[in-house]
C-alpha cells in the first residue's frame, strides 16, 4: 500500500467519528515519517469540495488543517453541486461531482451513467476543444437541476 493510501486511510478514519477532523500537518508528518508536503498533496488531491469535503487550514506556529466532510440533504446536495460547477468544468472533475451524488444518494445509478455519457469526451467531440468544458458544464449544470425537480 502506498503511503499516499495510508495517509487518506486514516484521515478517513479520523473522519469517521464525527465527519470532521482536525490536524496538525506537522506530527501526522512526524507520526507517518513523511515530509508534510505529502500531506499536503493527499488533503488537495482526495478531500476536495467535488468529493464532498471543505478543508480550513490556518498557518503558523499553532495552525491547524480542519477537514469537515459535507452532508446535505438531496436538493441542497444537488445544488451545491450546480453552483460549484461555474462556467467550464472538465470531464474528470465533472465524473468527481457526479460520483459524490451517487455516494451521497442524491443521485441513482442509471441516472449517473446517463449522464456521464452526455458530457464525455466522445459526446463532445465534434466541438472546439476551447468549447467543451464550457458546453460540459451548461448540459451536466441542467441534466441535475432536472433531475432534482423530478424528485
């Protein structure tokens, strides 16, 4: 298992006692004997808004990294979700956005699958590159905004 693996794996179980955690980059570094960049690196890469986490940090000689994971009902899930969105979003973080709904029961399967396949690559491929990510957001932003009212 990698070391990246290990640091997610017990954060995750820090996690699980209240859905929120605080840490000290510092003596997690020290207890897992890493630098504390790689820390770093897994609170930026696996706890993000798209996979249903807010991370605080506050720096300095007492600071602190707070990682709280998100619980929201199913129309507030959704529209959290819509509204981080924005403008353009690239399929990866997109597929990200979409699997945290179907983790969080906002969404079904079916409907994942379906609309995965509407904003992928080859969906899309007739269109500008510079477009894409653009057009990506817009269908993804209105696929979920239908799929909250026919609830």
């Amino acid at each position: 298992m990698s070391l990246s693996n290990d640091i997610a794996r017990m954060l995750m179980e820090m996690l699980e006692q209240d859905g929120s955690t605080e840490i000290q980059r510092n003596e997690l570094a020290q207890t897992l004997g890493c630098v504390p960049s790689q820390i770093n690196y897994v609170i930026s890469s696996r706890f993000t808004p798209e996979h249903g986490y807010i991370v605080e940090s506050r720096r300095g000689g007492g600071g602190y990294i707070k990682i709280t994971r998100v619980s929201l009902d199913k129309p507030s899930a959704i529209m959290h979700t819509v509204n981080h969105i924005g403008d353009e979003i690239d399929y990866s973080v997109c597929r990200a956005h979409v699997l945290n709904l179907v983790n969080a029961g906002a969404i079904d399967k079916p409907s994942a699958k379906l609309m995965l396949a509407a904003i992928s690559e080859n969906s899309l491929r007739m269109l500008p590159p510079p477009v894409r990510d653009r057009v990506r957001a817009s269908i993804i932003k209105q696929m979920l905004l239908v799929s909250d009212t026919n609830r």
